[in-house]
C-alpha cells in the first residue's frame, strides 16, 4: 500500500497547465446526469405529470364541448339563426375575420365550421350554408344535429327555407396536439425551475461547491456542467414524452423526425430560459423548504395561463395580455406550430425572439442574486 | 527531518470578520514531508487558517506561499497541487463512492483509477455505497480518498479524527503516516493531543488566532517538565482506552 502511493507520486508530478476544462465539465455533467436520473421527484415531474395529463385528456377527448362557429364575412347577421345558435350556450360565434383567415382556421379546426346565412332573393326566408371540417369531425356533428333542431323548431320554421351543408377536408386537429404540447412546455418549465432551484441550493449547502472549489474546476464547468445534464434529461424526457404521443395518442407530427428534431430545439431553448429561473431562485431561497413555494409563484401562473390546458383565446379578454407576457405562452405557441402546423423554426421566430428576450432578462437577474457560497 | 525545506509559508496573516478578528497576525513554516498540527481550543482560528491557505477564504493582510505560488497570484496552480479534506463538506447527492472519485478525478484533471483510491483507504467493499450511508469513520476515510486523487504535494485535514473510535483513530494514523511516507507534506488539525503527539512531526498551538507555541511535540513535552511541571497522579501502566482497544481488536470497522 506504501509502495502504491510512492510509485503515484513518481510518475505524477503535477501537471500545471495540463488542466482541462473541458475534461472537469463532461465529469461533472456526467455526475450531474446520473444524480438527476436518480432522484424521483425529477423523474416524477418531468415525465410522470405530463405524461398522466396526456393519458387524462387523451381519453376524455375533447372536454367541455364548445363549438367555434366561424360567420362568413358579408353573411347576414340580424336574423333569428343566430339568435338561436348563440341561445344554445354551446355555440361560440367568430366574427370579424377575413375568408383567408377563415379558411385556414376551418382547415386546421380552430373554427369548427363556417356558416353563411342569406336571405333568398324575392323571399322572406333564409337559406342557410354550412361548410363542416373533416379536421373537426365531432364537433361538426354536434352543430349539425343543433341546426337540425333549430330546423324544426316552430317559430323558426317558416323563416328558413333551406339548409345547404357541405363539408372540406381539413388536417384532424385531435386534443393530443393541443394538449401535448402544453405538458411538454410545462415539463420543460419544472425540470428547468425546480430542478435548477434545488441542484443549486443543495450543493451550497450541503458544502459539496465549497468542496468543488479546492479542486481547479472553474466556476463556468460547474454551471455548464449542470446545465448540460439538465438539457439533456429534459430532452430524453421530451423525447419520451413527444414519442409515447404519437404512438399512442396519434400526436400529430406533419415532418415526422424532423418535426421532433424542431421541437427538441426549441426545448433546448426553453429549458435554458427556464433555469433561469431556477438560479435566481436558489440564489434568493433561505433553505430548501423555501424553494417550492418560490417556485410555485413562477411556474403556476404559467402552467395556468400560458395555454397549456386551453387555448389562451378562451380566456376573458383582462387575462389575455397577462399570458402573452409569459414565456411559457410562447413556447407552447411555437411547440404547437411547428408540431401541427408543419412550420419551420424560421416561421416561429416571433416567439423564439421573445422567449430569448425572457432569457436575457431572467439572466440578467441571475447573475446578480446567484449565491456560490 | 533530514531536508527542512518550506513547503508553506505564511507570514502575518491577518483575517477580520467584519470587526471580529479571527486570526491575529499568524507567521509560520511547514516543512516538506512533514506531519504539521495545528492545535488550540474551538473556535482558535484554525479551520480560518487552513481555507485561507487551501485559498477557499479570502485574508485580510498577510502573505502566503505555498510550493512557490502565491495565494493571490496563482491560487489555481495551488489548487493543483494540494488535497482538501474540509471539516464539514458533503459530496454530491445521489452518486456511489465510485462515481464520486470519478468525478473528482475529472474535477483534477487526473487519470486514477477509482477502485484503487478506495483500496488505499480500505472502502473497496463499499464501492457502491452512497456517501450518506457510510458510518463516521467511512466518511472521514472516504474524504483523505478524495484528497489524494490528484497526488497532491500537500494535503490538509481539518480535524479527521473527531467521532471515530479509539481503533479507527489508529489505523487513520497510520494511513496518515503512509501518505506522509510516501513523500506528501500533511497539514492537520486535531483536539486529541496524544494523537498529536504520536502523528505530528511539529506543532503550532494556536489561541485567539495567535501561535502561543511551534515546536516538536517532545521539546514542547521536555519545556514544560523542565519547567518543573509534574502529573498530579502517578499514571497506570494502562489507561480506558488501552482496555478498549484490547477488547475490541485493531481492525477497521465496517
Ligand atoms: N464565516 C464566518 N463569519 C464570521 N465569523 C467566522 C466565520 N468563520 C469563522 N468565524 C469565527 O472565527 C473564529 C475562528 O473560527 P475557526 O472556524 O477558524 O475556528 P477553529 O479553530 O477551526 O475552531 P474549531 O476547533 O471549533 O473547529 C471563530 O470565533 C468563529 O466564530
Ligand atoms: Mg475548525
């Protein structure tokens, strides 16, 4: 045993300048990684959570049905249809857009269907035209059976004299694809905040940094090393996440693997954005029992209001600016076009630029109240 | 010592906490291959002296060399070149022991193999033990691991010792003394003063962040007798601790 460590001290002398930083930031990644996958509430949160929303909503299916009813432009609107449409409570009346906008809208089944209503020339009574979505199947069933009530309907009745229905093929809009890219949004937004929040306050206090410091490790290794790890369990979890969607919900992916590839990239972006987050607030929490109440103050708001369970135009119209200031808001958005929509990370560079804006901000903060010791 | 060449130098450190000062001007030498105490009640400015020369604290006043680099010019060339053992340090959560030394070794930029570093302390059998689950005297044993990984010139132990039993003392004493052996310079803190006397090649005793006393434990022993100081009590030819050892064995306890 003697003679081990004289022969280690022969054949090492200290190597000065030979130090890689590179070197102490993969080992301290590694670690990093092996710990996170280790811990369960990481495990629980970025994956476990989302992915039972999925399971939840994935067989509720839609959940609190509301019809969004798009009315052609130029089409009358002082007559008793409407009226009676509106009467329903279930009906949902979009006015104020232009056909182009319309027709998108129809085809990817943010409107469920578009209705026309005229009066007939030399006529008292009014046709009425009604174009359906295949992307939007139930719910255009549902407003069929409503017009066919109304149809019927005694007062109604003499007034309309026909109802012409018609139905174009639009991409099925299914509540996976509303629904999944929320969860992965907010998986990212917990991984980031929680995980960072802890990892951080833990190693300060527990004196694992202060041990780290008697080495040569530099302190960029340490936050690179840590955020490498976290990057990449959030993406293996997106990955699980955006997988098990697809194969078992029928998540909708238009470029299939590149589709994933965009999505994983903007996950990058927004679990990097969201650590943030979680270094300002390891910097500001006294203990660790401080860390999830401050950090349920960030990621709860997002979680409700950045459209991760409802499209944030079905909020009253006070709430609306207050999710288009969150981050999250715009993760979602462009997780959802570049998922459903089919576009390319160029088509959503409104949102990454704002999510960047947020990082710039949140860093800006961090690098003030981040504590080492 | 046959070569008594310095390996740290510390000359009129001074370090105020706020208006609190906690070390008061202290100069001294360590040489190299030597077993260095430094020795004083709780609160002396030990550990502060210590961390300021491993350059995790920042001195008020005062000039530190150690293996010709200065702690304010080249604190990461130091960092190289010496182990830490801190008086209460955690490592990282969640990570076996051999996962741990790996990450050191990345941390030092060093090429070990871990299972060897964990041989040399005697916790091959707990390779895949989490730190937390290690019992006082594992843990102390599994920190001197860590100190060695980059084979430091010097290594600093901040009160290894303390909760280990009368066996497990020995037989860290003897690790010690192997390091020592082996060509390393050991700095160490200590309240047990008959491990002083056995382990230390010299000691500093230290008051209010003062050194009252530098000396080798026999010449400090052979003062104070000539001084015309005698025991109150003629001492057995055994003591307590003597009975435990004998009834427990020398063997490390798992
Ligand atoms: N971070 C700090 N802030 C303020 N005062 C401190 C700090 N660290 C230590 N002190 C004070 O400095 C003095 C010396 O502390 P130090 O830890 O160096 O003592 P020590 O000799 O190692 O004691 P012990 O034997 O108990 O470990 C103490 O009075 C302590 O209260
Ligand atoms: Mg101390």
């Amino acid at each position: 045993m003697q003679k081990d460590i004289h022969e280690k001290n022969l054949n090492s002398p200290s190597k000065v300048g030979g130090y890689s930083n590179t070197k102490a930031t993969l080992a301290l990644a590694k670690a990093s990684f092996r710990s996170i996958m280790r811990s369960p509430s990481a495990v629980v949160f970025t994956l476990a959570f989302p992915l039972i929303f999925i399971l939840v909503f994935g067989f509720l299916g839609g959940g609190g049905t509301r019809i969004d009813v798009g009315v052609t432009p130029g089409s009358d609107i002082n007559n008793p249809v409407m009226g009676m449409l509106e009467k329903t409570g279930m009906i949902r009346l979009v006015k104020d857009k232009s056909k182009a906008e319309f027709d998108k809208l129809l085809e990817k089944g943010n409107v469920d269907a578009m209705i026309d209503i005229h009066r007939k020339i030399n006529s008292a009574a009014y046709s009425v035209n009604v174009v359906y979505t295949s992307a939007s199947r139930d719910k255009g069933g549902i407003l069929k059976s409503v017009l066919n009530n109304i149809f019927y309907d005694k007062t109604l009745k003499p007034t309309v004299a026909e109802i012409k229905e018609s139905t174009i093929t639009g991409r099925e809009y299914k509540t996976i694809d509303f629904i999944l890219p929320g969860q992965l949004g907010f998986s990212l937004l917990s991984t980031g905040v929680f995980g960072t929040a802890f990892v951080f306050l833990s190693l300060r206090q527990t004196l694992v940094i202060k041990r780290f410091f008697a080495t040569p490790v530099r302190r960029s290794s340490i936050v690179i090393g840590e955020g490498i790890a976290r990057i990449g369990f959030a993406l293996i979890g997106a990955l699980f996440i955006i997988l098990i969607g697809h194969f078992f919900f029928g998540f909708t992916l238009v470029h299939g693997a590149l589709t994933v590839v965009n999505m994983l990239i903007l996950a990058t972006l927004g679990v990097i954005v969201f650590m943030g987050f979680g270094f300002i607030i390891s910097g500001i929490a006294k203990s660790e029992s401080m860390v999830p109440p401050i950090s349920n103050i960030i990621t709860l708001p997002q979680f409700l209001l950045s459209g991760t369970f409802f499209s944030i135009e079905a909020f009253p119209g006070w709430l609306q600016p207050i999710s288009r200031a969150l981050p999250l808001t715009y993760l979602n958005d462009a997780m959802r076009k570049v998922a459903f929509e089919g576009l390319g990370l160029w088509d959503v560079k409104f949102q990454i630029m704002i999510l960047l804006l947020w990082g710039i901000c949140i860093y800006a903060v961090a690098v003030k109240v981040f504590k080492w010791e | 010592m046959e070569t008594k060449k310095a390996i740290i130098s510390v000359k009129d450190l001074v370090k105020k906490y706020d208006d609190f000062v906690a070390v008061q001007g202290l100069s001294f030498e360590v040489y190299e291959h030597e077993i260095f105490g430094l020795l004083g009640p709780n609160g002396a400015g030990k550990t502060t002296t210590l961390e300021i020369i491993e350059t995790l604290r920042d001195k008020t006043s005062g000039e530190i060399i150690v293996d010709g680099f200065s702690v304010d010019k080249n604190p990461q060339q130091i960092k190289q070149i010496i182990g830490v053992q801190l008086q209460a340090a955690g490592y990282y959560p969640n990570l076996n022991l051999i996962e741990l030394i790996e990450l050191f070794a990345g941390l030092y930029g060093a090429n070990i193999k871990p299972m060897e570093m964990l041989e040399k302390v005697n916790l091959q059998d707990k390779a895949k033990a989490k730190y937390k689950a290690l019992s006082g005297g594992q843990k102390q044993r599994f920190s001197i691991a860590t100190t060695l990984i980059n084979q430091p010139k010097i290594i600093f132990l901040d009160e290894p010792t303390t909760g280990l039993d009368p066996q497990a003392r020995r037989n860290l004493w003897d690790l010690i003394t192997e390091i020592r052996d082996a060509g390393t310079t050991v700095v160490i803190t200590t309240h047990y003063m008959d491990e002083a006397e056995q382990l230390c090649d010299r000691v500093a005793f230290v008051e209010r962040g003062q050194i009252i006393a530098l000396d080798t434990p026999d010449n400090l022993i052979d003062q104070l007798v000539s001084s015309g100081f005698e025991r109150k009590k003629e001492v057995k030819k055994a003591n307590l601790e003597d009975v435990f050892i004998n009834l427990t064995g020398q063997e490390w306890r798992e």
